[in-house]
C-alpha cells in the first residue's frame, strides 16, 4: 500500500505569503484567490490551474516523478492596479517569487520555481489594466502517519 501524503492548498498558502512579502516592501495590494465585492484597485489574485500547458519535458514526453511527495502545481497570478501600474505589480510579485526557492513559502517547502512567463492581459470587459503570470512550483506534501 502506497503512502498517504497531505498536500497543501497552494493558493490559501501563495495569498498568506505573497501578502507578507508585499507588506514587507510597503505595497499596498490585496492578495486574493477569489475577486471580493467591491474589487480592490490593486490586486494579486492566484489560482492553481493545472491544465494549462506545462512547459518541462516531463509533462511533454508523458513522464511522471517517482517521488510521490512532491506536488507540481501550475499557478496563475492575475496583478490588476486601477492606477495603471499592473506590470509593476506584475514584476514585484514575480521577484518575489523567483526568489522564493528553494526555500519555504510560508510553512509549505518549495523545491523550485519555474517562470513559464508573464503576459499584458487587459481585461476585455472593463478594459483594467492586468498582467498575467505563470509559474510552475514542485512543493513537498507531508506523510501521513
């Protein structure tokens, strides 16, 4: 029987630490993973969206890890600023993610972080200004007893 690994909710764990990180540099956005009423002017908001492409060639050739502890979430990090700084945002939250690994993410242990890149994605209903970022985590679960 295989072992039993607990994995963490990567978008509550992203939220709590990209919002430490913000604060840290005195940036004032809000880090969310579902868009609150009313909307913040500036705003981070992360979702887990493994169905978008990977870029690795594990993914590519159909290979998986043996290492059944690890989870490879892809996430999406939306950066809107109603003041016309989302790319600013944008690059500031891909710092601080770059710089995350390895290392912790909170209480989660982050193995690496792969950039899959980062994208102008006006929002077409309002026309807000939103950059768009894509990244490819490998994180450790933990065993269950």
């Amino acid at each position: 029987m295989s072992e039993r690994i607990l994995f963490s909710d990567i978008e509550l764990t992203l939220v709590d630490f990209l919002s430490v990180e913000l604060a840290t540099v005195s940036d004032t956005a809000t880090v969310v993973s579902r868009v609150p009423d009313p909307r913040p002017s500036r705003m981070v908001r992360v979702t887990r969206n493994d169905r978008k492409a990977r870029v690795d060639v594990e993914d590519r050739e159909g290979r998986r890890s043996a290492q059944l502890i690890l989870d490879r979430p892809r996430v999406v990090l939306e950066c809107t600023d109603d003041a016309g700084a989302a790319a600013n945002l944008a690059a500031l939250v891909r710092s601080i993610l770059r710089s995350a690994a390895p290392g912790y993410l909170g209480t989660v242990w982050c193995d690496q972080v792969e950039d899959a890149g980062m994208e102008n994605d006006t929002d077409p209903a309002t026309a807000a200004p939103r950059y768009t970022l894509v990244a490819d985590l490998i994180v450790r679960g933990t065993v269950l007893a």
